[in-house]
C-alpha cells in the first residue's frame, strides 16, 4: 500500500488544519488506518485511529479537537485538526494497518505541521 499525505503547514495556534492521505489500492478492506506523528527528538506516536467499522481512537492529548474520517470510495483517510496548539508540531504519517491481527506497517512520506505561538 502506498501512502500520500498532504496538507501539511504553517498555522497559529488556534488554527485549523485538514490532512488528506490517498491511497494507491482500495482501503474498504483495510483493517485500520491511521495518523501518527513524530515531534523532532521524540518516537513516533500515534494520533488516531478508525477502522472498517468506522470505530475512532484517540490520543487523550487531541481528543475533542481532532476528528479522523476515512472514505472508502475515495481510498481516503482524514485528520481535522481544530484548536491547533505548539505542541502539535510535528511531522504527521498516515498509516495503514492491513488484518485485524496486523499492525501499522505501510507508512507515508509524512507532511509536516508547524503550530507557531
């Protein structure tokens, strides 16, 4: 599965941006697609998740302000990101995460977010 992520930038805090990933095969099959980000000297975490059944996972740090979406008939996967604050910077990666018994192993090139104060 090949990812590409877009939408990435420059935004004060408070702002709002909206992140796409396309992907180059059908996803209505794919068990779980995903959004993490990796902040320069930390690990890779995730941010969301939503899988075939639609059911959405959260990290506690952007829960109500971030909204992840997926259309299948687009092949696409979305993150919302609302109230956007400094400590979202980071590069963020589009996952996807093929069986239920899997993990996230199909990465995008990632798309860099800079929330300035």
């Amino acid at each position: 599965v090949q990812l590409v992520e877009s939408g990435g930038g420059l935004v004060q805090a408070g702002g709002s941006l909206r992140l796409s990933c396309a992907a180059s095969v059908s996803i209505g099959n794919i068990y779980g697609m995903g959004w993490y980000r990796q902040a320069p000297g930390k690990q890779r975490d995730p941010v969301a998740t939503i899988t075939t059944s639609m059911s959405t996972n959260y990290a506690d740090s952007v829960k109500g302000r971030f909204t992840i979406s997926r259309d299948n008939a687009k092949n696409a996967v979305y993150l919302q990101m609302n109230s956007l604050k400094p400590e979202d910077t980071a590069v963020y990666y589009c996952a996807a995460r093929i069986r239920v018994f899997g993990s996230y192993d199909s990465w995008g090139q990632g798309t860099q977010v800079t929330v300035s104060s």
